[in-house]
C-alpha cells in the first residue's frame, strides 16, 4: 500500500507541482482545496501525514483534533511556521518545513516592486489602457546613488542587497548576525537600525515574524523614517502597524509602500473575491491610496519555486515514514 498524503488549501498549480514531485516518491496523494480549520479537520481522518499551507491555522483546539483524527505529522509547504501553535503540537505532532527554496523568487519579486513604486509602473499601467498617456504625477528617483536599508539578511535579504548594490545604490544593513558572505561580496554596511531609518530612501524587510519583530514598523520607528522614504515589505505582514503606516501615508512623510503581504491577509490573499467585496475596513483604506501597491503574497511565486517545496514537502514526509531523522523539524 502506497503511503498517504492529504494536502489541504490547494490550487491548481499547488496539484500540478506534487504531483510532478511525486513521480519521485510514490506518495498517494488527496488534494482537498478548503483551508484546514475546525470545520474541515475531518477531512484529515485516516491520514496519518497532512500537508498545509501558510494560511492554515493550527491552534491547540485543532491541534487536538488532528491528533484524534490520527493524523501524526504536520509537512508544511512554507519556510514560516507562526500560524502553528508549537507548544500544543509538542510530543504529538510533528511539524516539519521548507526552510528554503530558491530566494531567487521573492528578492527578484522585491525588486520588481521598488521599480514600480518608485517609476509608478501601476499608475502608468492604468493610465495608458484608459487611453491617458500623460506624465503628470509619474515622476520618480534615480535609485543609482540612494540608499537602501535591509533589515535582515538571510538568504533573500543578501540577494536583494547584491541586486541593489549592482544598481549603484550605498546599501546598509540590520541583522543580528553579520552575514560576512556578504560582506566579502559588497561594499555593504551594517548598522544600527535609527542610523538605517534615518539614512535610507527605501527601506525593505526580510526578517521572520517574532514577538521581537511584531509591529517592527509602528508610529515610533517611521517617526525616524528619512521622510519620503519608500517602504517595501515581502515578509510578513505581521511587521508592520498597519494603521500607522496608513497615517504616515496621509501625512505625506512615507512617500509609498509596496506590500506583498498584510497582517490580515488570511482571509483574502490567494482567493477571487472580485465578485465581492473587502469587509476589511484597514485593507480597503490601504488599498485607496495611489502610491500604494498590494499584491497577494505572490513573491514566491516562481516555477521553481512551487517545484522546490513540493520536493522538499515530499521528501520530508517520506522521512517522516521511513523513521529517518527529520532534518527539517520545527522544534
């Protein structure tokens, strides 16, 4: 008997990506598009190993569940891990990750997005399918000779800084651990973080979701924002106060923000709700502003990219089986 994987919150390209993995692993695959909650956790019964995604929710009441249900094994396909609660899944359930997968996708996507906020690709974009082919309102920087701060500089962060760097721009760096990879590369600086707020004309996040980076963005620390900075966040939304950010936008001192994820984003992001409407009050205001993009955590989202996590998905799960050390276990 083939051993047996349910992957919750599926799209099509999520069906098409493991079951091209699979080829390699033999895994009988059950694809269930719901998001896992405790309305659909008895979809889960009878598989021991279960897949979810960022935005599926695992608190100790569903954690509880799962484990009844005789499922043993929680095979994220996401490097994040905060929307499982790990003190309730401790000596039941396993949790493994997708610590990394090619960074190239979302330091690539980062990179897009502090172009189209700064030159006003979108506003552009908009204005010449409704036949206005003015500039007025368009102009934007040189980012040649600017600077840039990074706030983290893992592996996507690092990328970002050579990308940036390549484009003439003084990059400066905040992370708790020197990246000297980097430094050997280029002409980088680490610094603290007021002396990057108060130097840098964009600023970008690469740092993980912790009780220390919750809200690293809030009224105190835009206040020390060089004004008419450029704020882009691929991270997690979770880093930035949302509605402090939307009162420095008013106030003019923030000049725009690109935002690939938001703090709520659970229950609009990777949905088509262009039938509807967005009953999120924050969300809406966000997205009235003219110098602000959204997109819906689509950095990620490469060929090679899906293709890495449905291999690492299934190669942890099969060493889940096969009773091998788990590498890439969230303890």
């Amino acid at each position: 008997m083939p051993q047996r994987l349910a992957i919750f919150d599926t799209k099509p390209y999520d069906e098409e990506s493991f079951r091209e993995a699979n080829d390699t692993y033999g895994f009988e695959l059950t694809f269930f598009e719901p998001r896992l909650s405790k309305e659909t956790a008895i979809l889960a019964a009878g598989f021991e190993a279960i897949c979810l995604f960022v935005h599926d929710l695992v608190n100790a009441e569903l954690a509880d569940t799962l484990y009844h249900h005789g499922v043993r094994l929680l095979a994220l396909r996401s490097n994040g891990y905060n929307h499982i609660d790990l003190a309730a899944t401790k000596d039941r359930l396993k949790v493994v990750r997708v610590p990394r997968y090619t960074p190239y996708a979302v330091a690539e996507f980062t990179v897009g997005l502090m172009l189209s906020l700064n030159r006003k690709l979108h506003l552009a974009y908009s204005r010449t399918k409704a036949n206005n082919f003015s500039l007025v309102g368009l102009q934007g920087f040189d980012m040649h000779g600017k600077t840039v701060g990074i706030i983290g500089s893992g592996l996507i962060g690092s990328i970002v800084a050579k990308l940036l760097h390549g484009f003439g721009m003084r990059v400066l760096v905040y992370d708790h651990r020197v990246n000297n990879d980097l430094i050997k590369e280029i002409d980088c600086f680490y610094t603290d973080l007021d002396t990057l707020f108060r130097e840098s004309h964009i600023v970008s996040l690469h740092c993980p979701l912790t009780h220390e980076t919750h809200h690293l963005i809030n009224a105190a620390t835009i206040r020390k924002m060089r004004p008419g900075a450029l704020l882009i966040n691929t991270s997690r939304g979770g880093l930035i106060h949302t509605h402090d950010l939307i009162d420095a936008l008013k106030s003019k001192h923030i000049a725009g923000a690109a935002l690939d994820v938001y703090e709520e984003e659970e229950r609009f992001f990777f949905e088509d709700l262009s039938h509807s409407f967005i009953d999120d009050d924050t969300l809406a205001r966000l997205m009235t502003f003219p110098n602000v993009m959204v997109s819906a955590h689509q950095a990620f989202f490469t060929k090679e990219a899906l293709q890495e996590i449905a291999h690492t998905t299934l190669s942890n799960t099969k060493k889940f089986f096969d009773k091998t050390p788990l590498e890439n276990e969230v303890k």
